[in-house]
C-alpha cells in the first residue's frame, strides 16, 4: 500500500516508518501539516496515519479536509489523546481508527492490515494473476506450489507490476511508485531490482513472466501470452 504518515517527532516517525517499510509498504513521511496537506491534493495514497497534534496544520484538520475533497481512504489517527471526547472528535473528522501513544509498533501493524481491508482497493490478502500468487501479509510469491520470500523491496516492485498486470511500466512509473517523497533513488537502482526479483522468480519456475520491452520498460505477464518478448535485465 501507499501510505501516508504524518508525525512531528522524529522520535516517533523514523521507527514508525521503518516497521512500514519492513511490512512491504510504500511510505511518503512527513513531520508537518502543511507539507501532507500539498501531498493529499497531488497522490492518490491507499491509507493516512495521522499525528493529532501537528505544527500548523493538525492531524484531526487533515483528515476532515481530506474528506472534505471527497476522499475514502482509511485514515487512522495517532494522539495521547485518550478521553472518550477526544475520541469521538477525530471519529467525527472522518477517521476509521484510532491509536494512542506511546504506540506499539505490532499494534500499528494489525490495525494497518485490518483498515486495509476496508480500502476500495482491497483485493483479499494475496493478489493472483493466473498461477501466480502474490502473499500480502507474508511477503512471499507462490507458483505452482512452490513458495519464496521477497525482501520489502523486491515486494513492493512485485506488487506495483501486479495490480498492473500485462502493461508496459516505465522505469519514471516505477520510480514515481516505489520511493517515498524525499527520497531519490540511485541511477540504476530499477534495474538492479529487477534483476532481483526475477532470481525470486526463478525459484518459484516464473522468471519468464517478467519481461523487459527494450527501450520502454517491465511488463508482467503469463509466458504464454509474451513469447518472443525479450526478458534480458
């Protein structure tokens, strides 16, 4: 998922963030309301985990914006903000959940895939593109019965190829979708991942599905259906 967090302390943001990351998600971090407010107008984001207390834009301001501007992410909100009023004023702002700190980092985790599943993007916990069968949860791709975990990043890709099966994505299109804002991948780095995550499918008996179409980019797709494509790095 694509997920934006929201949080002024970098105490807080950086673990958070990392723990995200290593669940195979895609984060934009921010540590002010206003930066998050532009990003909200621009991406189009699959969750937003909200501090309350924020410099000059509040988290509980955010989220009735967003909804505001007709939006139905699930937004899950972070405070020390522990009374029964409180509470109900962040539901009231549009939230779907509700976290106070100091927050545990597993508790985070369960409630981001349970709000995943309210997503109007929510496929179930695997995603399926004919024998290939891509674990949400796990991090791992199947084939034929045959199983291999991907690191977060070889996910990520693996993810972003398959909710866009049989298109032609450029290497800008998997840049733009796999680093988070303020984050600028090394020149190569797409390439390299590919090279990565095609040995990940050679182990399950599926590196043919993963083509390169020269000079435009990746396309994934059952073999059967690309033959005569190259599949070189």
């Amino acid at each position: 998922m694509l997920i934006l967090l929201v949080e002024d302390d970098p105490a807080q943001l950086e673990p958070l963030q990392t723990a995200l990351l290593q669940a195979g998600h895609i984060v934009d971090a921010i540590d002010d309301g206003e930066t998050a407010q532009w990003l909200m107008s621009q991406k189009e984001y699959d969750l937003l985990i909200l501090d309350w207390m924020l410099p000059k834009i509040s988290g509980v301001n955010l989220c009735q914006q967003y909804r505001q501007s007709g939006k139905t992410a699930p937004v899950l909100m972070l405070t020390a903000k522990d009374t029964i009023a409180d509470k109900v004023t962040g539901l009231d702002a549009g939230a779907d959940d509700y976290l106070v700190k100091p927050i545990d980092v597993v508790e985070l985790l369960a409630r981001v895939r349970a709000l995943r599943r309210r997503s109007p993007l929510w496929q179930g916990d695997s995603l399926s593109l004919d024998a290939l069968h891509l674990h949400l949860n796990t991090l791992t791709l199947e084939c034929h019965q045959l199983t291999t975990p991907l690191s977060s990043r070889e996910f990520q890709l693996m993810e972003y190829l398959m909710r866009h099966p049989r298109q032609v994505l450029s290497h800008h299109q998997i840049e733009q979708a796999l680093w988070g804002w303020g984050t600028e991948p090394e020149s190569n780095a797409v390439t390299t991942l590919v090279r990565r995550l095609r040995q990940r499918l050679q182990a399950v008996n599926a590196k043919d599905w993963l083509e390169t179409i020269y000079g435009m980019g990746y396309r994934l797709q059952p073999p059967e259906r690309g033959r005569g494509v190259g599949s070189g790095e």
